[in-house]
C-alpha cells in the first residue's frame, strides 16, 4: 500500500489507497460503526471465550476487542484481521479497526492479489505466509530499512504510527490468519503491551478458526449446491426423502452439438466453453431470482419457486431469463465467430408444475434436488427445440400462466406422455433481450 505522507490521522483509513491494480482486487464490503469508547473491566480472553463469542460477529466481535484492549490500557491506533477462505473468487477477507474513525471496514481480498507489488511489498506478507511474529518501531532510526522495503509503514510512521506488531494464529491451507496491531504513543508499546496481545492469541484464533469453518462451510455449499439450497443443508434438512412438494417455474438448458465440439476440442478449451456458457446462463436466472440446481453435462437445470410471488411473476422472471441467456450467448458468440470459432446454440423448455424439492439419493450420499414428471417435461421441451427450430419452448401450463406474449406451436408427440402436448414459443420477430439480438 502507498498513501501521500501529508494525510492525517483522522483520515488515514478513508483516504488510503492501493495501486490501480489491486484496488480491483481488495473490495470493501461493509463499514461497521463501533462502541467508539474504551470498555473496562473483566478479563478480555474470557471475554473472547465466553460473551465476545456467542453474542457478537466478525467485525462487531474485533472491535469490541479492540475497544476492550484500550480499556486495559493497550494503547491501539489501528489494528487488522486477516484470514484465508477456500472460495474460487477470493483469498481471502479482512478487518480493519481505526481508533480515530470509530469503524471497522470490511473487505474481501480476491486471489489475484498474491501477484500485485502491492502484497509482495506487504509487511504482513512473510506473517501470512511463514507464521513468524514481526515487530517495527516506526518511531526509530533502525526502521529505516523495513521502511524502504514496506511503503506502508512509511505511510502509518508519517500520520503518526509509532510501533506496529504482526503476528499469526492458526494455519489454514497454507496460509496464516494474521492480526496486526498499530499503536501513536510516544515510544511504541511496552513490553506488558506486547505480552498482553500474545496473551489474547490463542483465545482469538480459536473463536477466528471456529468462525471461519462456519464461513467456509456455508460459502461451499452455496457454491455447489445453491444460494438457497444450502443454508436448508445447513439448517439441517439432510436425512433422505425430506422435502416439500413445490410449485415452481423449471428452466433445462442444453448446448447444441456439444458432442461433436468436444471430440474436436483440447480439453482446456473445452472447459472454457462451457464455463462461458454457464456463466451466461446462471446469471440471468440468480439476477431472476432462480436457483441453479444442476449442471448436467452440457445442460442446465434451474428452478423459480413461486412462494410469495404470483405464477405470472414466477413465469416472467424465468422468461426473461431465458431471453437474457440467449442475449448473452449471442454476445459471445460474436467473439467467438471473430475468432472464427464455431457459434454456441441452445436450447431452453420452460414450464409451470408442481416438483419433489428435496433430499434424494443413497444413505450416505444425497443430492438436493427437484424431481417429478414437471423436470421430466421441462427436458423433453428442451430436446424439442431442435426439431421445431425455436431456442425457447414453453409449456402450455407456463403459457396460461405468463402474461408475456406467447404463440402456440400446435400439439406435438412428447416422448414419455401418452398424449400429444400444446406447445408455445415466442412470438414470431420477438427480439431476444440482452446487449445483442436474434429471432427466438
């Protein structure tokens, strides 16, 4: 981090700034306002232990104990957080309290950051990865050197900082959480300051590994089961058959010709594709709403619960949807064609039904899904696309349902049902929402 020497104390933290690169890496996610005063009285690692643990949460937790710290007599400026996490996006997260702004900010560290000079020229960096304990006192000549080699230290010496302490707590995937503590007395900390600070540690990194388990946990389900889905897993919907019958909107997506692109293709390419044409599905239908249940193969299945909303409501937002989906797709495929590579088509069956939405599977390993003959004719919509020529197909039961403008396509044989089915689409010269355009 870098900051202009003549900032002053009171407006370090708001008008500190990292390098252009990183900034698009460390995003502040939240500023939290504090207890703004000293507290005093108690013991802080019981506290941490035992209230500090079961009432307060991140942010509000560490700056309770930062305010606790000063009630003690440690003489805290500014003190940070910071902890690894196991998500694809981001490294990391961390805290960051300012005595004099009465805040604690909140941001998440994305992976590409560990290459920015920014990190390399970090103080915490050799903490987070080696685990050693670091101290600089800003305010002597001997941290001259430590100075040159971390700006930011320069940047915390010139608005006043006069000793600044680092040190690690638990190791997780390979890297170490970290807490560093920044004080403006005259003369740094003193030594009863320091060994009060590594008293605290141990009951710190058990609360910080307890949460952070927590996090990682429900970030990873959220992952790969769904926004909504896991915190039900979580809550404790686990056991097997467990569920809820559920109308709902269902939404299956399929890419065209995707077994003969991927006898062609290199396999890394190949999965670019398809994260490609994931992306540009699963996000209209979250943005909708929706909920992505599964990746199958080259095939999406997504799900728009009615609930609270009306079936027009429910209908609507998976229409738009699907119309977005294709919009995306044709957007990509215009690079795609400048590169000459081959264009992506698919194929979307949309319909209106009631679903097993639930636990399915074997004892010890179940899928959290949608079932019932209304996923059954969602797919055989899809797979009908090809043959009628129409990127989006409907049902009649979704058809009844939406008040978008729908055509009918007549009656066509559905493999599977016993009776022929009426089937819609849009209408003829409808434009597909999104940046670019196509008849459906």
């Amino acid at each position: 981090m870098t900051e202009k020497p003549s900032t002053s104390r009171t407006d370090l933290g708001a008008n500190m700034r990292l390098s252009e690169q990183s900034e698009q890496l460390v995003a502040k996610v939240a500023e939290h306002e504090g207890v703004g005063h000293p507290i005093e009285g108690g013991d802080i690692f019981e506290w941490v232990l035992n209230d500090g643990r079961t009432r307060l949460r991140g942010p509000a937790l560490f700056d309770e104990l930062c305010w606790r710290m000063i009630g003690k007599g440690i003489p805290l400026w500014r003190a940070t957080f910071s902890t690894p996490t196991l998500h694809p996006q981001f490294l990391g997260y961390n805290y960051r309290w300012w005595r004099d702004r009465g805040i604690t900010e909140e941001y998440n560290v994305r992976r590409g950051v560990i290459e920015t000079q920014d990190y390399r020229e970090s103080p915490i960096r050799v903490v987070m990865e080696r685990g050693v304990l670091v101290r600089y006192r800003l305010a002597s000549p001997e941290a001259a050197d430590a100075i040159a080699t971390y700006p930011l230290l320069g940047t915390l010496r010139d608005a006043g900082a006069t000793d600044y302490f680092a040190c690690p707590l638990t190791s997780f995937n390979g890297r170490f959480q970290t807490t560093t503590w920044t004080t403006d007395q005259p003369g740094g900390f003193g030594d009863a300051d320091i060994a009060e600070i590594q008293r605290l540690m141990p009951a710190l990194a058990a609360v910080a590994d307890a949460r952070t388990m927590q996090r990682i946990a429900g970030t990873l389900l959220d992952i790969y089961l769904g926004r909504s889905i896991g915190p039900r897993v979580l809550d404790g919907e686990i056991i097997r058959g467990y569920g809820e019958r559920l109308r709902a909107v269902l939404m299956a997506t399929d890419l065209r010709g995707f077994t003969a692109l991927s006898d062609r293709m290199p396999g890394e390419e190949l999965i670019d594709l398809l994260d490609d044409y994931f992306e540009a599905v699963t996000q209209p239908v979250q943005s909708g709403g929706g909920e992505v249940l599964k990746f199958i193969g080259d095939g999406v299945l997504a799900i728009f619960a009615v609930g609270a909303r009306t079936e027009a409501e429910a209908t609507g937002a998976a229409l738009d949807a699907a119309q977005t989906s294709l919009g995306r797709l044709e957007d990509l495929n215009r690079g795609r064609i400048a590169a000459e590579q081959p264009p992506l088509r698919v194929g979307i069956g949309l319909h209106l039904g009631e679903v097993f939405y639930g636990n399915v599977g074997a004892t010890d390993r179940l899928d959290f899904t949608a079932i019932g003959p209304a996923v059954n004719l969602t797919s055989r919509l899809e797979g009908l696309t090809k043959r009628l020529g129409r990127s989006i197909l409907v049902s009649d039961d979704f058809a009844h349902a939406c008040d978008r403008p729908l055509a009918s396509l007549g009656f066509h044989p559905v493999r599977g049902f016993s009776e022929p089915a009426e089937i819609f689409g849009l209408p003829e010269g409808q434009l597909v929402t999104g940046s670019g355009s196509s008849r459906d």
